[in-house]
C-alpha cells in the first residue's frame, strides 16, 4: 500500500494522472489502475472522475494530508534503520542545562559510551535559550534542560524529574520561623536573575510571565554574584531544590516559593525533533529517564 500513497500523493498534488505516472516512472493505465485497487481496499472513493479530470472526496483530501505524514515517518525508520549499522557514521549530539546538578547526566553519558562504543557522542552546555535554539538549528540532537514553554508535538517530550521552586534570603531578611512565601508577597522586592547580556529580556519574560514575578530586576553574571547581592539585602533570588546546592547555607537561607497556596514546581524534561528521532536518541533519552527513575 505504500507505493500506492505514493502515487496518490503524487496525482493530488500534480492534479493529473499523466503527470504523476511522468514523475512516478508508471504508465497511465498502471497508476489509473493501481488508484482503483487502493479505493477497493480502503471501500471508499478518494477521486470523483469527470472525464479526464477529478476532485478529490473529502475522504480522499483526509488519506491525502496524512499519508504524506505516514511516507515521512516511512522514511526516517528507513534512514535511522540503515544507521544503526553504519558504526563510521554513528554520532549524537546532546545539550544539557548549565546550572543543573549534572550527576544523572554524565552518569548517562557513560553508560551509554558503555554500551554504544561504537557511537561519537558530542556535548554542549548552556542556558535555556541557548540550549532551544541549538536543537533547533540542528546543533543537538537531544536537549535536557527546564520546561519553559508549553509542550508541542513537533517535539518528542520525555518528562524526567521535577524540583520544588525555593526563594534565596538574606539571613536577616525575614523572621526565621518563616518557612514559605507567596510571589504575591515579593512585588516590592528586586528579584536577581543569573543571565547572559543577550539572555536577559527572554529571562525576564519567563519570570513574569510563567513565574508571576512582578518585582523589579537586578541581572547577576553568575552563582557568586548572586550570592553577594542576596546576602547583602540587594533582593531575593529564585532556585530549586536542586540548585540551592550551589549556595552557601552558612550565608543565605532558602524557604519554599508558593503561588496561591500552592507549593510551584519547575519541571525537566528530555526532547528532540519529532522528525529527528532514532534508535541512539531514543536509547540514550530511556537511560537518563532510567536515571531519575
């Protein structure tokens, strides 16, 4: 039946039997024939034939959309079949996020190496942002980074962990009873975010507009940084309860950051093109899921 879409395909979009049997390298008669044979085995009709035209059934313009979809994921299967014993040309390239324990990731990376030796795995590091536009572009295969967007099935989206969102205190800032606060109670304070020069208006769009942040910004180059304005009554800084191991508890305290009563959660994820999916990508996303299993 795949041959056939393929010449269904090619006569939709030619809107002409002669020049779908030119394309295709078929006779007329054949093609013309091979369309009555799909139509009996489906028991629909896909074309109305008027004379030497035809208009497309809305059954027809249905099987039309999705089997070009079909034949794409046909073909990929193929290619990524074929690779898999193509060792000289096996290779993977995979992003993580920068300020992010990375113990269940290199933990990943080795494991993998283990059992695919025969695979090249390249590495890259970065931010958000970074990280998005690499996979993108085609720079990585797979990213592991934060969920900042909403899910989209142009992606393979595999869940992997979720930290609870914390706040970074001075010491002095608040009563030491105080276990949690609302991101309501914090407009009047700066908040300090860690970017990049260039990374800064897309970070202070996810604060306000994900994380309801409505303070005034103070921009850190980094942890250190961070530390310093935070411990000096500058602002409060937002972590997890995964990066809050790269403070110093002797210096701030961190409580728990809610939103209308609800603790916030900042969740993490493994995804890949949809149409860039395969046998390495999909085993090495299944090892770090294992992972944080």
């Amino acid at each position: 039946m795949f041959q056939q879409m393929k010449y269904f395909i090619s006569i939709v979009k030619n809107h002409s039997f002669t020049k779908a049997s030119v394309e295709c390298n078929i006779s007329q008669s054949a093609i013309s024939q091979q369309m009555k044979e799909l139509e009996a085995k489906l028991g629909v009709k896909l074309l109305n034939r008027k004379g030497r035209s035809f208009e497309v059934t809305k059954a027809g313009q249905y099987f039309y959309t999705h089997s070009q979809d079909i034949l794409e994921d046909v073909t990929q299967l193929v290619d990524n079949t074929v690779k898999i014993v193509k060792d000289d040309q096996a290779e993977i390239k995979v992003g993580y996020l920068n300020n992010f324990g990375t113990s269940e990731f290199l933990q990943t990376v080795a494991q993998f190496s283990r059992e695919f030796p025969q695979v090249q795995i390249k590495i890259k590091s970065g931010n958000h942002e970074q990280l998005y536009n690499y996979l993108r572009s085609g720079q990585i295969d797979l990213n592991f980074a934060d969920q900042r967007r909403a899910l989209s099935n142009q992606y393979i989206n595999t869940f992997l962990t979720d930290s609870k969102y914390m706040l970074a205190l001075s010491k002095t800032f608040f009563p030491e009873d105080i276990d949690s606060m609302d991101i309501s109670e914090l407009a009047d304070i700066s908040c300090i975010i860690i970017s990049d020069d260039d990374k800064v208006e897309n970070d202070k769009e996810y604060y306000q507009e994900i994380l309801g942040v409505r303070s005034d910004f103070t921009v850190a180059k980094n942890y250190d940084e961070a530390q310093i304005l935070v411990a000096s009554n500058q602002g409060y800084l937002i972590i997890n309860d995964r990066t809050m191991k790269q403070l110093d508890s002797s210096i701030v305290r961190t409580i728990n950051l809610i939103n209308g009563k609800q603790q916030m959660i900042q969740k993490y994820y493994a995804y890949w093109r949809a149409d860039n999916s395969g046998y390495y990508i999909e085993s090495f996303a299944k090892l770090l899921k294992d992972r944080f299993a």
